[in-house]
C-alpha cells in the first residue's frame, strides 16, 4: 500500500493525526497499528511516522460482531496560501512559478512533498491538456517542492493560457497562477539576400548591392559604357551637360511615356519624387528599411498579379506543412526555401508600370504572426509575406545589346547618372501582406 511520510508536530497524538488527515479520530488504531506502535504511547516531537493512502477501521456505530468496516482515503492538504508566477509569457519563454506562502500549520513534510498540476487552455477556454510534471515529466518542465520552472513554453500552445497548481493529493482552485501564452513572429522562410546587400560583381552576400551603390563613377567612368554614355559626356547640351532638373525630366518624360499608365503612372511619379527628394549626397551612408517606399497603389497591384499569388500559395502550402512536420509546435520548424520567384516581365507589366517600378524582386521574409492549435489535429494560423526590391540601377542595366535595349533610351541613362555621377539615393521598394492559412495532420 502507498503510504506518505509525516513528521509529529508539537501536541500530536493518534487520534488527532486521525481526524486530521482521514476525518475519522476512530482511525487511530489502525493508524497506530499501521505504525507498528502502542496507541497509548505518547508520541515525540520529530518522531517519522507513515500515512497509508487508505485505512480501514471499526465502525464503532455499529454492533460489535458486525462485519461492517469503513474505508477512507488519506485528505492531505492543500499546501500553498498563495503562488507566484508571471502573467503572461511568449512561446519559446521561460516560466517560473513559486510558493511565496505556505498555509498556516503546514507540516514540513507536506511542504516537501507537494506537485504541480498544470492546465492548458485553448484561445476559446476549452482545455486542450493537463500535465502532472512528477507523473509525466515532460522534458521541457523542472518541478521541485517549492518550484515549477517551464523551461521553454511550447508552440503549440500560442495564443491559450494555462494555469499552474500546487497541490499533494488535491489542488485548492483559489491558489493558482494564470498564464497567457503570447507569440512573437516565427521565422518561416527568408532569402539569402538581404535588402540592399549581395554584389554581383564581388560574389560577396555581405556587400552593398551594386544597383544600389551612389556617388561611385567619375564622368570617364560613365563615358566608357556604351557609346551613347560617350556622347552624354562629350557633346555639348546633351545629359552630362545638363542640369539635375532636367536629367530628372528625361527619366520621368520616359518612365510616364512609355513604361506606365493609369494609376501606376502615379506610382512612378511619386518614386521618381522620393528619388529626388533629398537632393544629391556624396557621403558614404546608405539607405535603410527606414527610408523605404511603400504605396498602397503599388500594393494592389503586386497583390493582385499572378506571380505573387502563387508565391503566397507555395507560402501557406509550406506553412502548414512545416508545421505538420513539427508536429503542431511553430518553434520546432526549420526555415523552408521558396521555390517560386516573383517577377513582372509581362508586356503588359513592362507598358502599365509594375516593372518599372519592381522589376524582379530582390528578397523576402515570410514570418508566422499568429497561431492556434484547434484540437488534436487541426491548426489555424496568420503569416507576414514581405517582398523588396531596389529602386535603383546598375551598369548592366544600360547595355544595349539586342536582349536589353535600355542602354538606348535617354531615361535609363538620366537615371544612372543621377545615381552613380550624381548622388542621388537609390531606396528599397517593400510590398506587405498579411494571408491566413488552415490545416491538418495526415
């Protein structure tokens, strides 16, 4: 039979102990027998006894030749008047619960051997699980007496709640710490370029792109391209000649003309604008996410194009599936690669103004901003989908073979020289989305 030890407090006897621990002072000889020890015997301070989980005696009650015998079961305390522990805490984070204050009376050796309960909530209340870290010993959870410490909350419990018991045999529903679980993004999937960085001409990941370089070619420098960039530098009136004002009004007078229309003829000029806005810098700082140019304009339009439908499908297809994969707790997913590029080459995306303005995207961040376990199998959660590109030029974009004429067209050219003669900053264009997603086990 299992038994509980207990440790005899100043004016304990049998009986008392008796009606104590099993609600019956009755039971004292069989608690003494138990023992192994004279029920008239008077007991000592510190004196070790053991409490048999259940007890049988004589119903005194009752005729003496009965055979009537009653069974109780041991009612060991609740141990704690209050316990500490934090309100609220991101999956992946460290909880501590303590008992800051035992119930008057409490033996030490009830102190030392209480557990912990602990009940997991879904978002809607229901109660997705219960632990008992001394029966189960979940390897992410550390019990002791005094103290509960859930090492890493789990994923799969984002967005519920839980609360944490301390408790013998029972728990009192009065002593107890609620739990919201929050959730920081996860990482999903991110390109290996990063905005604003990866040379083409170094190979170097680390490097300031090269359609995003300023300030960087001398008038020799910019002559020796093509022929045409020759003659922006040496004939008289024509680009090299002119001023910022109008090299500005040949790249829009081309960019309005023959590369966008309807709303997104604004969309550019607005970028050409933002281009323009703050004047000529001949330092050595670059231009951050801070300055980046996002237009509602722009978004819609990238929305609403199929290439980006189709990279936010392959995003919630490889969502769900990396969470199946980590069987439903985001913090075990391994970052996925996309597979699907997004690019606007289309005849009609090079006339009405989205490859202007995003030609081929250059990085991407998808990140998982929400998540709920529904039951057993099915989840239900939120992502980020962030795309950049470079509003920017570099010298490949200005040659003028036969695949790619724009080396030919005073626009481009104005545009390079503004940039990399000039000063003037290229930017990061960023599209955001947010899409929801669904899904199951196998």
């Amino acid at each position: 039979m299992r038994d509980y030890p207990y440790t005899v407090a100043a004016g304990d006897s049998f009986s008392k102990i008796a009606k104590l621990r099993y609600g019956a002072e009755k039971a004292f000889l069989s608690l003494a027998s138990y023992n192994k020890i004279d029920p008239e015997s008077t007991l000592s301070v510190g004196q070790k006894l053991r409490l048999p989980e259940t007890i049988f005696y004589k119903d005194v009650d009752v005729p003496s030749n009965s055979v009537v015998v009653r069974q109780a079961n041991v009612i060991l305390p609740e141990v704690a008047d209050h316990l500490a522990g934090p309100a609220k805490v991101d999956i992946g984070g460290k909880a501590e619960f303590s008992i800051d204050r035992f119930k008057a009376g409490i033996a030490e050796d009830d102190k030392a051997n209480n557990g912990w309960k602990i009940d997991v909530f879904l978002k809607d209340g229901t109660k997705k699980e219960t632990l008992e870290p001394e029966k189960t010993k979940p390897a992410f959870v550390t019990s002791s007496p005094g103290k509960l410490v859930i090492d890493k909350v789990p994923g799969s419990w984002a967005n519920g709640s839980f609360q944490v018991f301390p408790k013998v045999r029972k728990t009192d529903p009065a002593v107890m710490v609620k739990t919201n679980v929050a959730m920081k993004p996860v990482e999903l999937s991110r390109s290996r370029q990063r905005p604003g960085r990866f040379s083409r001409r170094t190979g170097s990941f680390t490097d300031v792109a090269d359609d995003m370089t300023f300030s960087d070619y001398t008038s020799a420098q910019y002559a020796a391209i093509n022929k045409l960039c020759w003659a922006d530098i040496h004939v008289p009136g024509l680009m090299g000649s002119q001023t910022d004002t109008e090299v500005f009004h040949a790249m829009e007078d081309m960019c309005t003309s023959l590369f966008a229309r309807g709303d997104l003829e604004g969309n550019i000029k607005r970028m050409i604008a933002k281009f323009k806005d703050k004047g000529p810098i001949r330092t050595a700082n670059y231009n951050t996410e801070r300055d980046a140019y996002t237009d509602p304009v722009l978004t819609k339009a990238v929305l609403g194009h199929q290439s980006m439908k189709n990279f936010i499908k392959e995003a919630q297809d490889q969502t769900i599936a990396a969470i199946s994969g980590a069987s439903l707790d985001p913090l075990g997913i391994t970052p996925f690669t996309m597979r699907n590029r997004i690019v606007f080459h289309d005849t009609s995306d090079i006339v009405g103004g989205l490859t202007i303005a995003i030609n081929d995207t250059w990085a991407h961040d998808i990140d998982l901003i929400d998540y709920q376990v529904l039951d057993a199998k099915r989840f239900k959660g939120r992502i980020k989908i962030k795309v950049y590109d470079h509003f920017g030029l570099d010298e490949p974009d200005l040659d003028i073979a036969w695949s790619k004429p724009y080396g030919e067209l005073a626009g481009f050219r104005a545009w390079f020289m503004l940039q990399h003669l000039r000063g003037y900053l290229p930017f990061w264009t960023v599209v955001e989305t947010e899409t929801d997603f669904e899904g199951s086990l196998p």
